[in-house]
C-alpha cells in the first residue's frame, strides 16, 4: 500500500542555517504530496503541497519539489528561524480516496 | 471564514467507557476526514465522511463509528474505551465538489483513557 518515509528527528540546527527534511514515498499512480506543520500544543497546519510531478510548493520561505523519478518531496529552507521550531508531517494523498498517508513526523529544534 | 472547530479539548475518560468528540467544517467544505494521532506519531486516519455517509475506512475496530449531520458537522463516537485509546483525535474538513483536495484541520481533542 501507500506509504510515507521522513527522516527521523530530532534536528537540530542553529539559527540562519540551511535545513533539509527528506520525505519518499510508494504510491500507485501520483499522488498529490503535502508538508504540514505542528507548532507545540496546536493542531497541523498545511505549509505547502504540490499536486503533480516537477510541481514546486513554497510558504514562509520553505519549498519542496514533487520528484516522480526519485518519489521524493524534500523540505528545504535557506536560512532557519527559532520560531520554525516544530514537527514537520510529510503525506501523500491516495488517489483512491481522501485519505491522507503520513510521515512519522520530524522534530526541528532551532537553537538561537 | 470560519475554520474548523473541534470540542472538546481535552477529555479524560476511564476503561471500558463511551466517548463522543465532535467537530465542525470549514464554511463550504463537505468533507469530513477523523485522524487519530499517538504521542510522537503521525496521524492515523480512522475514516471519512461525504455528504453523511462513510467514504473510506482505516483499520480500526467497529467500536470506533461516526455520524455526519446535514451541516456536514461530524462526530467521532467510541465504545469501550481502551487504554490505548489515549491520543490526539484530529479533524480535518475539505470539498470534493469543489475539488479542493488539502484538508484543513482543526485543534483536536486530547483523550486520555485510565
């Protein structure tokens, strides 16, 4: 079945630097590929999503590019903030139905 | 526009016990997606409502139900509460009709079974 592999955390980096959070997937067909966001304490927030191969999601300075030739959807931001400090959710949505497949989630601790 | 809502925000039940967690859509959306999401894990989904009727289902038990009301609210009803039942239950909304495919999701509800 469909699945989603992120990079394990915790990450830790210190401000300004540069992050990458690695996300693969298996899927049937090409699906559609999300980033959400998990601030402590609050619910998940979408940050950016890509619907279709080469397609490239960007929000708050993060982006990801939708790479059918590697099934990856790897989260980059050129220089990190302390209030980027979160858990970051990779998933794909099936094309079957709705449903969203998700990451184990990465843990990002930005230090000042 | 008003976003999705959940209630409660936290609930503290004993084995063996029913709960009810309820949620509300985002304006125009029609969709209603349950997720549940253990300490340190990513969300499971448990299943999907459209136009009040089941739309797909993840693998949990008959004891975890659900409804969807005319005003495309849902609920999330569990029986016989489990220990391990203990997590954040999360809500999400989006519309097929319009096709808008990114579910937007609300606070959750932290259940905490003894």
């Amino acid at each position: 079945g469909d699945s989603v592999t992120q990079m394990e955390g915790p990450v830790t980096l210190s401000e300004e630097a540069f992050l990458t959070i690695n996300c693969t997937y298996t899927a049937t067909g090409y699906p559609s590929l999300f980033w959400y966001v998990q601030y402590p304490g609050e619910g998940l927030q979408l940050l950016l999503k890509a619907t279709k191969a080469d397609d490239k999601g960007s929000n708050k300075g993060f982006e990801a590019t939708y790479r059918k030739e590697t099934t990856s959807f790897h989260l980059e931001k050129g220089s990190v903030q302390v209030s980027d400090s979160a858990v970051y959710f990779c998933a794909l949505r099936s094309i079957s139905n709705y449903q969203l497949i998700w990451g184990a989630g990465t843990k990002l601790i930005i230090k000042p | 526009e008003t976003g999705v809502t959940q209630s409660p925000t936290h609930l503290i039940k004993t084995r063996g016990q029913q709960v009810t967690l309820r949620c509300s859509s985002q304006s125009g959306h029609n969709t209603v997606s349950w997720y549940q999401q253990a300490l340190g894990q990513g969300p499971q989904f448990i299943f999907q409502y459209y136009r009040e009727e089941e739309n797909g289902r993840g693998n949990f038990p008959p004891r975890f139900s659900g409804l969807q009301f005319p005003n495309y609210s849902s609920e999330l009803n569990v029986n016989a509460l489990e220990l391990d039942d203990s997590a954040l239950y999360l809500c999400a909304s989006s519309s097929k009709d319009l096709l808008q495919e990114t579910q937007y999701f609300g606070p959750g509800t932290r259940l905490l079974v003894l």
